[in-house]
C-alpha cells in the first residue's frame, strides 16, 4: 500500500494564480481531510469529507475549494492564490473521523 | 468550544535524558487521545492512542499517561535519542454524537523536542 500520497511536494505561484493539490489514499477509508501548518500555529482543518460526494468546511475554509467525487481522491483547489496561504499543507485520511489519521508526506506552497 | 493545550512549546534535551510533554484538554464528550510524533518535512504518525478507561501505555521508549478526571495526558521520552527530535502532537477526539458526524479532533499546538549529542 502507497498509504496517502500528495503532489506535488513544492509548489511556487504567483499572487492570483490558482492550483490545485492533489491527494490519493489507497487504503479504502471514507473519511479524508485537509490541513495547513504555520509555524507556532499547529495543524488547522481547512475541508474534511466523510465520503464520496460529501464535503464539509473546517476551520480555515476561505480561499479553498474541495470535492470528492472517489473514495481515493481528494483534491484542494486554491482558486486566487494569496500570500496569507503560503503554508505546508497535509492531506490526511482515516476509517472515521476519530480513528488514526494517516497523514501524506505534505506539500509546501509559496505565494509571492 | 473544544481545546488542547501543550506545553511546553519547545525543549532541549542532552542524548541519553527523560523528558516528559504535557496536555491538558477540555474536549467533550470525550472519546480518545493520541500523541502523534511529526518528523521535519514530514506528515505527522500516530504513536498511541489512550482512551477513557486507559492510564498508562507504553510504547518502545514512549510512555504515555491519562488522567480523564483531570483532563491531563504526558508523554515521557526515556533514554532520549537523537531521532526523537521531532514535534509532538497531542490530539483528541470527541465521541460521536450523531451519524455521519464530521470533525470530530481537536489538535494541540504541538512541542518541538530537540535532543542535542
């Protein structure tokens, strides 16, 4: 098993230009979530989806977008990149919301 | 409002010492609490798990504590080595109230752990 793979690993973009983050988990787990990490701040949820064709907001949801159209997949779109998002971001997915969350290996984001 | 707290934020610790982490919640109703270890450049991996009936679980060098009255877990580093210097991660997860329920963790700030030579 690939556990939960992110891509790409480093990204660099331009104020206004939008992207999106992908994330994949081949370990059959409904629930998947994403998160960005600021240094002094911890792990802050931005969109979670608890299964195929449901997704719910975090606590850091502006500037993002989420869909869930697999059960493998779960792609966050920056739709007007912004200095204020640039972060490391995790995809992480679980069996439920409160069991282990496996994390992916991350991906750091710069906004100039 | 759901909340955990670590401290201390940061410490320093010579190869070979204990240390010991702190975290100390107000998530209810509560289900379980992990400690998760997150190496530099990587995605954070889950060490142990204590839920409500548990008070002490050890694993390898790591031993981890519950107070569920006090609302208090640690995490104690025997024989610190150099590759547990990492940040550590108290998370915690509220019980499930209604189907389908969404987020249900509420994450600590973290502890950065540096073990010098």
């Amino acid at each position: 098993n690939a556990g939960v793979t992110q891509t790409p690993k480093f990204q660099v973009l331009k104020t206004g230009q939008s992207m999106t983050l992908q994330c994949a988990q081949d370990m059959n787990h409904e629930y998947m979530s994403w998160y960005r990490q600021d240094p002094g701040m911890g792990l802050r949820l931005i969109h979670y989806s608890v299964g195929a064709g449901i997704t719910d907001q975090g606590e850091v949801p502006n500037g993002y977008n989420v869909s869930r159209s697999t059960t493998e997949d779960f792609p966050l779109r920056l739709l007007s990149a912004a200095p204020s998002q640039t972060s490391v971001y995790f995809c992480a997915s679980s069996y439920n919301g409160g069991d282990e969350q496996y994390f992916g290996p991350g991906t750091r984001l710069t906004v100039t | 409002k759901n909340q955990v707290e670590q401290s201390p934020q940061s410490l320093i610790i010579l190869e070979g010492k204990n240390c010991t982490l702190q975290c100390n919640y107000t998530v209810s109703p509560f289900s379980n609490l992990r400690w998760y270890k997150q190496d530099t450049g990587r995605g954070p991996v889950s060490l142990t798990i204590m839920t409500f009936s548990e008070n002490t679980k050890s694993n390898r060098r790591y031993t981890a504590t519950l107070d569920a009255d006090t609302k208090q877990s640690s995490l104690h580093i025997t024989a610190s080595q150099l590759s547990d210097s990492a940040s550590y991660i108290c998370v915690v997860s509220a019980a499930e109230m209604i189907k389908a329920a969404g987020n249900k963790l509420t994450f600590g700030g973290g502890t950065r752990v540096l073990v010098k030579p």
